[in-house]
C-alpha cells in the first residue's frame, strides 16, 4: 500500500487543523496573469467543495484582492468549514496623487501601495483591513510575510504583538511566512512559533530546508506548512524557459528536472504527483499549499495528491542520484535514514 498522507492535522499545539492539501491563494490577486472574477470564485468554491479547506492568502497578493476575492467566495459559509490564514508586515494604502502601482508580479491590481509595518499598532491594523476585505470576524492562523530583512523590528514589536494577538485569543496559530528556510530556521530556535510556511526550500529539487529548517521545527515541535513544492513551475511542467523561484529555470535544474519526469513516467507517475508527495516524507510537514489557475487546476491537484506512488519509485530516484540518500522519503515503510 503506497503512503498517502492524511488529514487533517494540528499545527503545533495550537488546536488549528489543517487538511493535508491547501489552497494557495497568489493566483486570485492576478499573479503573472489577471484571472476573470468568476474564474476566482470557481477556485476557491472547487477547493471548498473539493476538501482542500484551508486556504491561505495575504495583503501582498494582487495588493488586497486575494483577499478580497476570497472574501467574496467565503459569503455564506460557515467559517468552522475552512481554515484561513493570512499575512502581516506590509501595511497597504492609497496611491499618491500621480503614484504608479508595483504589482511586483501582479498585473491589473487595485490602486494602493505597500508599506512596511511590524510596529504592534501596525501588525493590528494590517490584520484588521485583511479582515475587512476577507469579510470575516478572525483567521485562524497569521504569518508575519517575507520579513527577512527586518528582523530587528520582527523581534522587538512584530513577533511580540503576534503573540499577543494569540495570547488575546484574537488569533489562534502563529507563525512566519518566507521563501529562506534558514531565517526560518533562527526564528523558530529564537521563538515560541507555531507553524512556518516555507515556500520552495524542500522540493524534489532543493533540499535547503531539511538541513536548516527542518531539524528545528521537529525538535521543536513546530509544524511546517510548504508551498511552492512546483518550485514556481518547473516541476510542474519541465520545458526550456520553465520558471524556478520566479525566474528562468536555469540550465541544470531544467536538465534534473527532466530526469525526475522521466523516471517518474517508468513508474506511471506523473512528475507532479511525485512532487506533491514528496515533502510529507517528513513528520514535520503538515499541509501543502498549492495555487490553481482555474476549477480544472484544482481537481487536477486534488487527483495528483491522491495518486498512487508506489515505493519503488522513491528508491529508483535515490539509486538514479536524483534524491540524495540521506532524506526522508515518503513511504509506506516509515522509517527514516539515519
């Protein structure tokens, strides 16, 4: 019998659990490329119906209209049928007078501007207009967002007013949000954390994340939440100007990656299913998050997650050279290197 992760699961020790797939929500603020308003709201209802019920957005995605459109899709649903979370540290405002928006990879966004904010004021404020614009009374879980490079601010306000917002009860899981797995890691050795949401650092082709990451979150006992496990697209879809962590994948990966698709395909796996699976091979991991471009993404993601991969597989990578020996895999058997 082939492991199939299963759901839900706690976050830490805060009560909040999560289904094993999530919905990313990026796409619904127009990432790369503007989705019609009816395309969104078929997203987030094919997810819902579909059983990936945590949903996951924040104000930097499409300057608040994930959240907006979220906010929408969610009108009428009881909120104990979904777990949502969202992001703080950039604040958003009107534009000046004669001010152009920075989509930074959003297109055909709201007229507003970003501001860094990891004053308390500031985390409460950026935490009510989310939910505003989401239309509900509390998020579940909120993660301070891609705040590598303030973590003077992080540790003197940013991080401490999270926690009183937990303590509060206003807010039930904390955590941090990022693409760098080691800031993540000193954060959680640093801090009372929840659950982190690390995006692209433990993929089938990036093990960052297991060398720094990972020993910490599992010793102590913070869950970890990944995205980006297409690592922006080219494990999705291996072809020349594929995108890896928002760039052009880079001659090497795109060679690798192509390896994995083929030894996949030996096994009748698609290259996707492999890379959904992977990161569960360890215990720390408690959810992906995946976005879709359409209802059809998201059905397709939910029948990838649930395909069978036989063991065989995991083991023909590592014997092939294209997984290294010593990480976790997420077999049947399971039973860890050492």
């Amino acid at each position: 019998m082939a492991y199939v992760p299963q759901g839900p699961r706690e976050l830490g020790r805060s009560g909040v659990c999560v289904p094993a797939l999530g919905l990313g929500c990026a796409p619904l603020g127009n990432l790369y490329t503007a989705m019609p308003e009816e395309r969104a709201q078929a997203v987030v209802s094919t997810a819902l119906d579909g059983g990936s019920g945590y949903l996951d957005t924040a104000p930097h995605y499409g300057l608040g209209l994930s959240e907006e459109r979220l906010g929408r899709a969610l009108a009428g649903r009881a909120p104990g049928s979904y777990t949502l979370s969202t992001k703080v540290g950039r604040r958003l405002r009107p534009l000046a007078p004669g001010e152009q928006p920075d989509g930074q990879g959003f297109v055909d966004v709201p007229a507003r501007a970003r501001e860094w904010d990891l004053s308390r004021d500031g985390i409460r404020a950026g935490l009510e207009s989310s939910l505003e614009r989401l239309g509900v009374d509390a998020v579940d879980v909120v993660y301070l967002h891609d705040v590598e490079n303030h973590l003077r601010e992080v540790y003197e306000t940013g991080f401490p007013a999270l926690a009183e917002l937990r303590e509060q009860k206003t807010v039930r899981a904390i955590g941090f949000g990022m693409n760098h797995s080691d800031v993540l890691a000193r954060l959680v050795a640093d801090l009372d954390v929840d659950v982190v949401l690390c995006a692209g650092r433990w993929t089938l082709l990036e093990r960052t994340a297991y060398d720094d990451l990972l020993p910490v979150c599992e010793r102590r006992g913070t869950s970890v939440v990944v995205g980006g496990v297409y690592n922006s697209g080219l494990l999705a879809d291996p072809r020349p100007g594929a995108r890896y962590d928002y760039a052009t994948a880079p001659d090497e990966l795109l060679r690798r990656a192509r390896e994995l698709a083929a030894v996949c395909g030996e096994f009748g796996v698609p290259l996707r299913a492999a890379a959904l699976r992977f990161p569960f091979g360890h215990p720390s991991v408690a959810a992906a998050v995946v976005g879709a471009a359409g209802p059809e993404e998201v059905r397709d993601n939910a029948e990838l997650f649930g395909h069978d991969i036989p063991d065989a597989l995991w083991h023909a990578l590592v014997d092939r050279g294209l997984l290294d020996g010593d990480l976790p895999l997420p077999t049947s058997d399971p039973r860890r290197p050492v």
